[in-house]
C-alpha cells in the first residue's frame, strides 16, 4: 500500500470546479478529511446497464482512500471495472429561515468524492480497509466483537475510491437578508440548529442476563455525532 501524503490542496477539475456559490466551495484537503471523520455513511452514485442507482451505504477512510462496501453495487462495479462513480457525504446542520422564503437555505458541509473505485484484494489491506469500515461508525468496536473469518473475507466485495479528485462545500452563518428590503417586515430569522446524539444503547435481549454494555459504546450515549 501507497503511504505517502497527498497534496494539501485538491485538485481544480472540471469535475469539481465550483460554478455556483464559489465562496461556499474549498479545496482544502484537509476540510475534505473532516467532513468524512464526522460520519460513517455515504452514497454511492453509479450506472449500472444504462441506468443511475444511488445506493447508501457506510465507509470509512485512510486519508488515502475511501473504503465502502454494498451488495448491489459492489457485483456490478467489480463487473464493470473503470466504471466511475461519484460518493456523496453530506451532513446537515440547520436550517436557515429567512424573513423571505426565497432567501431560506441550509447549514451543511457536504464533498462529492469522484473517481474509479478498485476492489481490494489484497488480504492486508482488506483487513485494515474492514476495520476502517467498522471504526469509522464504531470506535473500538473491531477489538470488541469477532474479526471477520477467511470464509467471510472471501464473501466480502470491499472497493476502495483514491481520494484524489473532490468538491467540498460548507455553509454556515445565519440569513443574508438582514440588510434589505425585508429586514423592515418584522419576520423571525434565524438558524435552526439541527443536532444527531447518540440514544441509549438497546441491549439485545437473546444476550444472557447480566451482559453489561461495554464502556466504549456506553460513553456514545447523549454524544452528538460528528
């Protein structure tokens, strides 16, 4: 496996250029990084015989690649290899009412990862890809449970998409029409804050009596996510 850094700063294609809202966009790699370290799920955009098909699913990364698996796509990709896809990472942060509907928006970081995936094959990094698969979502979880088995490796598809050409856009701040004509309606503007925590852990109840949650899911409880 390939170790050294990438470039600090992401490529300008025409792929990713930003057309619209441009001072929303970055091209800094490591904006990129953080809005994959604040989740665990993506979509998978892909054309499969003619036709589009988005498929959610989770991932996890290396700051090299992004690894992700799916049933569906994963036997068409690995069907069809040089076949380009987009990954899409969004997260929500709020809504942003304005004293006009027109002027309404989101707060959200979002990047669109392009590019060909391959399918790892290699027994190492299939191993690391799965525990960045499971760790991205749950930290300390692939010390916890049983690794995955031979048999079991050899049923998982695992594609890994190079994080080397992607669009990143952020929005954050409140409405913009504070200055305008509108501003004089006496209308509530204002941000929504929109906010994921994790709940109470919800013991399995085949689990023998007795079985304690283990501390490292236990702590996630209340915690927001990202």
């Amino acid at each position: 496996m390939n170790h050294s850094p990438l470039p600090p700063t992401l490529p300008d294609t025409d792929r990713t250029r930003h057309r619209r809202l441009r001072e929303q966009g970055s091209l800094d790699r490591a904006a990129l990084e953080a809005i994959l370290d604040a989740g665990f799920s993506c979509h998978l955009g892909v054309v499969v015989d003619g036709y589009p098909m988005v498929v959610p699913t989770v991932y996890g990364h290396d700051g090299r690649n992004l690894y992700f698996h799916g049933s569906v796509a994963s036997r068409s990709l690995v069907a069809s290899p040089r076949a380009a896809v987009c990954v899409t990472v969004t997260h929500i942060d709020g809504l942003v009412l304005a004293r006009s509907v027109f002027e309404h928006g989101v707060n959200y970081r979002s990047a669109m990862i392009y590019g060909v995936p391959r399918p790892v094959t290699d027994p190492e990094e299939k191993l690391e890809g799965l525990r960045r698969l499971t760790e991205q979502a749950a930290p300390a979880q692939w010390d916890h449970a049983r690794r995955p088995n031979r048999k079991e490796l050899a049923a998982t598809v695992l594609l890994a998409l190079p994080l080397e050409e992607a669009s990143v856009k952020m929005r954050t701040g409140g409405p913009d029409d504070g200055d305008g004509p509108d501003a004089a309606l006496g209308v509530w503007a204002g941000v929504l804050p929109l906010l994921s925590t994790w709940g109470e852990p919800e013991t399995d109840p085949l689990l023998p009596e007795g079985t304690e949650v283990p501390g490292h899911i236990r702590a996630r409880s209340g915690t927001r996510l990202g």
